[in-house]
C-alpha cells in the first residue's frame, strides 16, 4: 500500500517538475526598437550581445529592429501614437523620453530591480521621473562632449593643445594651410550639434544656473548668455573651425575621417570611443586624447566642463505580463548587466553601471583606458539641452544651428523665436 503511493507520490512530483520545466522554457517572441547605426563599428559589439543573450535563453527569440538619430525618435513616436509600441525600447533619462513616461506608455522597472538596484552605482538607479525608474542605464553618465585630440599632428604642425577659444581661432589658418580641416564634426544630423558642442558651449558661457532658471522662466533664452552662446557657433564657422562642410557630413563618416588623419581635432560624445578604437592600432592609439573645449573669455560656467546626461538605457512597454513581462526583464536587466557590460567595456570602453571589477581586465586598449580615465578628469557636467527641453523649442535650436552654419539666421533672431516656442510649453 506504502508503496503504491510512494510510487503514486514519485509519479505526480515528475510530471509537476516537467510541467515547471516546460513553463520555464515556454517560447517568447520579443519586439524591440533599438538605438543602433547598423554601419557603425559599434555593431559588433551588438551583435556579440545577442549572441550571448540568444545563448543563455534560447527560449527566447528577440525581433529587433534598428534605428538611429532623428529617425529613432521619429518612429518610436509613431508607433507610441498608433498604440504600437515594441515590447522593449531604447529610451533616455529626461527629455528625449519624457512624453513616454508621463503619459504612462513604460513600465516602472523597480519592482523588477528589487534587491538588485545595489548592484548598480546609485547615480544610475536613481528615479527619473515621478519617483519610478524607466530605463536601466548602461553606465553612471555620458559626456555628450568630448574634444578628441590627434597629437601626432598637432605636432607635426608645431601646434600645442589651445587653452583659450581665441588660441584654438589662431590655429585655423596652420592647420587648414596643411590642407586638413581644423575641427572634424559631422553636423549633417540636426541633433549632432546641439548635442555634442552647443550644450557645453551653453553650460560654460551662461552656467548650470542659468540652464536651470531658462527651463523654469526665470530666465530668458534672449539673455545675453545664450546670445553669446549662439554667436560662438556662428563664428566657428565664420572664422574657418568649423568648415562649412561640416554641415554635409553624414555622422557615421567622420571616425574613419579621423583616424586616417584628415583633422587635429574631433567633436563628438564619449561613445565614439567604441568607433575609433577598432580603426586604430594599440600604437596608434598612444597619439590620440580626450580633451574638452577650451576656456571662452567671460564664461561664466565651469572651466573644464563638459556636458552630460544620466545614461540611456532600455526600458519596458506597460502592461506586460507573465511570459512577455519576464522576458523583457532578462533582456533589459542583461543588457545592463556584467556579461553584456563586460563586453562593452572591453569592447568600447564604456564603463558599466553595474558595479564590477574592472582592474580584472587585461590587454585593454589605451583609448578605453584613457576613457575611463576622461571621467575622473572632467570639472563639471552641464545638462545636455535636449535632456532638459522637449518639443518644438528642442527642434528650433537643432535646426537653428544648421541656419547659423548656414547664415539664414542671426543669432538674435534664433534666441527670439526659441523663447517664443518655450513660452508655449513652459
């Protein structure tokens, strides 16, 4: 009797433990938008990520599509406003994801965290907004600013590293009469600009201050500051820095621009340290640094700063559950973790914000070194503009810049119509 339900007892426990297993590996399709320039040496170090994660669940089968810049933007705004969104999306901090958040279109990622936040740096998990957690970032921050400087030639030209806008002014003319372009910055994509220079340029003539008070009203994007601002742009390209080229220039083109030695000087964000290092070898490497924009006479911001955001990161569409809600977690939570960040940092020298020993790794190439290093050397981050500014005065300074390049506007006029604009939505 004992026995035959024992054996009763054995038979039920197998067929639970097969039927949790077969939960376990239940089959999930999920749908992703992700930040990506498929033509970008950065793809590789994508492409290793899924392969991993496809290794570790093969119950799981990722449909991505890739996108990148404006057009990112542009389609994650349709498919929010067709009621299509992708299961798990690339998404931002503040202001480029901002709509998303408040109009509850993504997922609270804490209670899928719980324990875990302590694993990450606390700058990383911090709420953005509401009180709740959209996204988990990648690293601690992003320099959306960053100088990269080609040594080699400024030695060759018998120039040194300017500290003063007027020094960097001066050696246009050296450097455009050995048939080079003084400053590399491929500003064809409207955002490029704003982003990785006009920002900091924003922080370190008007100050954080200021950026706080404009957002707000207490101050006004007619203020001098800003004017001032606007006008250094406008005179980089004036005086020669910035070739008007610049504005023809798709961004994927300026790395191997750069590499091959066309420019002294590059303007981009810390990330393209994971485009450089691929094209360079580990000796060539030793001739390239990580610099931020000179001092500006009458700046009233930090001498030395750059300007950042919180990191990017992926984040969940609301209302999922069960299979799909679990899924989404592991790739999110993956993509934020060691073994994704591992190769990430090896890869591109983007430091994790989850909380590893990095000193582990050997035989790392010297631009991820001297990256990791740019972080402990900068003063100060400013807020990147389009982290902070949303809508149609985001869209009029990106494409007011271009005008400047242009000469379809004045500085003056722009500034007007940009506190116009934010009046509407302050």
């Amino acid at each position: 009797m004992y026995k035959k339900y024992f054996y009763l007892i054995v038979a039920l426990v197998l067929v639970a433990s097969l039927s949790i297993c077969a939960f376990a590996q239940e089959e999930v399709e999920l749908t992703m938008l992700n930040y990506l320039d498929i033509t970008s040496p950065e793809a590789a170090v994508w492409d290793a990520t899924v392969e991993a994660f496809n290794a570790k669940y093969p119950n799981i089968t990722l449909t991505i599509e890739n996108s990148f810049g404006d057009a990112y933007h542009q389609k994650l705004a349709a498919l929010a406003g067709a009621g299509d969104l992708p299961d798990v999306m690339y998404l931002w901090p503040g202001g480029r994801s901002l709509e998303f958040y408040k109009n509850e279109l993504t997922e609270d990622l804490y209670p899928f965290l719980g324990a875990d936040k302590d694993k990450y740096v606390p700058s990383a998990v911090a709420p953005q907004w509401d009180g709740k957690l959209y996204e988990l970032p990648i690293t601690a921050g992003t320099a959306c600013h960053v100088l990269y400087v080609n040594t080699k030639i400024l030695d060759d030209l018998g120039l040194t590293m300017p500290t003063t806008y007027e020094e960097f002014v001066a050696m246009g003319p050296t450097i455009s009469d050995a048939g080079l372009y003084p400053i590399l910055m491929a500003n064809k994509a409207a955002w490029v600009m704003q982003s990785c220079l006009f920002s900091a340029l924003v922080g370190r003539i008007a100050g954080q201050d200021w950026i706080d008070k404009v957002i707000t009203g207490e101050a006004s994007f007619t203020d001098q500051e800003f004017v001032d601002s606007l006008a250094l742009v406008k005179d980089m390209y004036d005086t020669g820095l910035l070739p008007p080229q610049s504005i023809q220039l798709e961004y994927g083109d300026a790395p191997n621009l750069f590499v091959t030695g066309r420019s002294p000087f590059m303007i981009d964000g810390d990330w393209r340290v994971g485009a450089l290092t691929p094209l360079l070898t580990e000796e060539e490497q030793a001739d390239f640094e990580l610099a931020v924009f000179p001092d500006i006479a009458g700046q009233k911001g930090v001498s030395g700063s750059t300007a950042g955001v919180a990191s990017t990161g992926f984040g969940m569409k609301a209302g999922l559950t069960g299979d799909k809600a679990d899924a989404a977690w592991k790739w999110i939570s993956f993509f934020a973790g060691p073994e994704a960040s591992e190769l990430r940092f090896v890869g591109e020298g983007i430091v994790p914000s989850y909380i590893m020993d990095l000193s582990v790794y050997e035989d790392i190439p010297p631009l991820v070194v001297k990256r990791a290093a740019f972080y402990a050397e900068v003063s100060t981050n400013t807020s990147v503009l389009d982290a902070v500014i949303t809508g149609e005065p985001i869209a009029l300074i990106n494409n007011g810049l271009q005008q400047l390049a242009l000469g379809d506007i004045t500085p003056e006029k722009l500034a007007a119509d940009i506190e116009a604009a934010m009046k509407l939505v302050r």
